[in-house]
C-alpha cells in the first residue's frame, strides 16, 4: 500500500473517530434534555425567581407571543442540558484530542478542561445569585411613575442567557492566561506590567458582554480582575516550573557534550 493511501486511510479514521465523539456528545445533551424536559415549567419558573422577587405587588411576567408560554421553557431546558452535559461533552474532547498529545500535555490540558467546566459553573452562578438580585432591584426601582413592569417571558430570557454566557466566558480567565503563558504567547512578568491596560479592557468587555448598566458592567469586570490576578499567580507558577525544567535539560545536554 502507498503512503498517500496511507494517509487517507489514517485521515478516514480520524473523521469517523470525530463523528463517533460527536454523536456521543449530542446523545449525551439528548438524555439529559429528556430527562429535564418534564420539570421545563418549574425550571423557567426557578430561573425566573430573582425577576419575580423584587417586582411590585400585582405585577407579573406576560408572553406576548402565541406560542412563547411552551417555546420559551423549552429553549431553557435544551440551553440547560447542554450546561448540565459540558463535562461529557468535554470528555469526548478529550478522548479525541489525549492520543495525540505528549504526557507533559496531558498533565496540563486534563486540569485545565477539568477548572475550565468549574469556573464556567461558577460564573453562572455568580451571575443568578449575585448579580442578578441586585441588577434587578435597581431595574425595578427606577422605573418611572405610571409604568407598570411587566417583563416579556421570552425577553427575560434572552437577557439571562446572554448573562449567563459573558459571565461564564469571564470566569474563563484564568484558563486563558495558562493557556497563553504555556504555549509562550506572553509571560507572567508581561502580563503584570500591563496590568493598567488590563483594568480598561476588563470595564470595556464588561460594557460589550452585559446590558447597558453600570451595575451589570461593575460586577463583571470586578471578578474579571480578580481572576486575571488569579491566573497570573497560576502561570507564575507553572512558567517557573518549565524555565527550571528547561534549564535542567539544557545544562544536562551540555555535560553529555563535554
């Protein structure tokens, strides 16, 4: 057989190997989906509490569309089942990518898909039982003399999620300065001596990732500070570690030249 052939075939069974991984991983949001799909009611209504707790008395939420009171916990129940399966989904990642990688790569990259799942958690809930109570007490307090609120359910939810998303991504920081530092794009020392620009961008991505409010903006770029200060001091280090291990070798090939 010829090495073209060769690599086709090799090629072949890679993309059958994605295709398997892929199809594990929908299976995977599809039964947690299934399972969910019941309690789609009570889920929207849970996601809804932090809204309903600080509207005035006798309001509620509305569904202006016909079909929203039964599409809109739907989409919320496929959103969370793709939330609830990230850790089987990023195990089928990882069983794709692990053959291909060298062990001192593996002993990093399964820690940093492992803290990336949690810190994606951990944003989502900063974002319900931190930031949304407050946003929303300001939102409802402001409201001007003589306009009842009475938030569309599916306009609430747009809202959430997009929430959900740009705290979830920020509290991705850490994951992205290792990533950086490791594959050499920029060092700890670097990272610290642009710190004041870093405080910019953090206020400036909070102004793009959440609604126009300065309390929304506040509390996501505050923890993408601290996690950037988090993530510098992790990079630190695991960059001390691989100078240390570089200069070992280094100095052990000049022995053996000698």
């Amino acid at each position: 057989m010829s090495s073209a052939a060769k690599k086709t075939n090799t090629l072949f069974d890679h993309l059958l190997e994605l295709r398997t991984r892929l199809l594990h991983a929908v299976l995977g949001v599809l039964v947690v989906f299934c399972c969910m799909i019941y309690f789609a009611q009570d889920i929207y209504q849970y996601v809804a509490q932090p809204l309903l707790e600080v509207m005035p008395t006798g309001t509620q939420m509305i569904a202006t569309d016909v079909a929203s009171p039964f599409f809109t916990p739907f989409k919320l129940t496929i959103v969370l089942a793709i939330f609830i399966a990230m850790p089987y989904i990023l195990f089928q990642l990882w069983s794709f990518i692990a053959p291909g990688l060298y062990q001192n790569e593996k002993r990093l990259i399964a820690p940093l898909m492992f803290g990336s799942t949690l810190l994606f958690y951990s944003g989502i809930a900063f974002a319900y039982y931190i930031v949304f109570p407050v946003a929303f007490a300001f939102f409802s307090s402001v409201a001007p003399e003589g306009v009842t609120i009475a938030t569309d359910i599916s306009s609430y939810l747009d809202f959430v999620l997009k929430l959900f998303f740009a705290f979830g991504a920020a509290f991705e920081i850490p994951i992205a300065i290792i990533l950086m530092c490791w594959t050499g794009v920029t060092s700890p020392d670097s990272l610290r001596a642009k710190r004041p620009y870093i405080v910019v961008g953090a206020f400036v991505m909070g102004m793009l990732l959440t609604p126009p409010d300065i309390i929304s903006q506040t509390m996501l770029a505050v923890p993408m500070l601290l996690l950037f200060e988090v993530g510098v001091i992790i990079a630190s280090f695991y960059y001390r570690e691989e100078s240390e291990s570089e200069s070992e070798s280094e100095s052990e090939s000049e022995s053996k030249e000698k």
